[in-house]
C-alpha cells in the first residue's frame, strides 16, 4: 500500500475577501469555547465545529483562519480536520444521505439500498450531486439495529428502509 500525497506546500488556496471566521464568531468562539480549555490549541476540535456549523463545511481558507486565531500551525489544524471524519473538507448537498454499513444492516439488506441510491442519484458514497442538492455517505452503526435497515438524511432516522421506501424518501426531498 502506498500513501497518497498531495503537494499542501505549494497548492492553491481558493480565497475570498470576507473572512469565514468573522468578528462575530470570534467573540462567540472567546467567551464560550476558549475557556473551557487549558490553551489555545486544546480549543481546536470545537472551534473547528462552531466554524463549519455556521459556514456548512471547512474551506482551506477557514483553517488558516482558524490556525491564526488559536495560534497553531495552518499544518496542525489541517492535520487535525483531516483526521475526523466529522469535517466537511468540501462543501455537502443540502441533504446527506447516511445509509448504515455496519453489521444488521448489511445483513437486511443495505447494499440493495445503496445500489439503488447510487443509480438515482448517479452518485458514489462520498460524493454529492452536482447540483449540490445530495451526499451520499456510508456510516457505522446508527444504534438502531432492531429496525435495520437504516440511514439518516441530515438529522431524521429512517427505519425499516427498503428499495420502495428509499425511491418515496428521495423523490419527497426533490
Ligand atoms: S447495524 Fe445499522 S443501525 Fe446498527
């Protein structure tokens, strides 16, 4: 196996003027993040998600932003949204399809299900559809496993999923 390398050093960064990191959620992140914290940087995990729950995702620009204003390296806070699969690194669709791989639910039936996504959607788990309107993601056990299959779309739990169902849960979102 080898790993794959992506040249950080001298990759473009998109920028726009107005910062993700604005005033606004500086002070907020100040009075109710930082002092829950023995330092800066210990405050990194919840800063990255107060900042990716008000802008939807991490852009590259938001964790230099992020870095500046907790006093880290831009690597270390890279390093660190890299790591949890919890971070947006690149923007969602309106709505996130989470369909369960874990164990009852491959058993009852997931892989037709997200068969059958992926051909209506024309999309792979991890990618979104290019009118931004759908990501598809695979995730481990949602603790629902009496009604498997199952999956979420953003918040809401679906149970009981079938390829029926899936087809009525989709076209109720378009
Ligand atoms: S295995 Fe899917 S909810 Fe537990």
């Amino acid at each position: 196996m080898a790993w794959i390398t992506k040249n950080s050093g001298t990759m473009q960064i998109e920028t726009r003027e107005e910062p993700y990191l604005d005033d606004e959620l500086k002070a907020e992140i100040e009075a109710n993040i930082i002092p829950r914290y023995p330092d800066r940087r210990a405050a990194t995990l919840p800063t990255l998600h107060a900042v990716q729950h008000k802008v939807g995702w991490l852009p590259t620009q938001a964790l230099k932003e992020i870095a500046d204003f907790l006093g880290s390296a831009p690597s270390e806070v890279m390093d660190t949204a890299t790591f949890y699969e919890e971070y947006w690194l690149k923007p969602k669709g309106k709505y996130v399809i989470w369909l369960c791989q874990s164990i009852s639910c491959e058993l009852m039936g997931r892989d037709t299900i997200m068969s059958k996504i992926k051909a209506k959607l024309n999309i792979e788990p991890g990618e979104t559809t290019e009118d931004g309107k759908f990501t598809l993601m695979n995730v481990e056990c949602l603790g629902s496993c009496g009604t498997a299959p199952c999956g979420l779309v953003n918040e809401k739990l679906h149970e009981n999923m079938t390829v029926d169902n899936i087809d009525q849960i989709l076209d109720s979102l378009e």
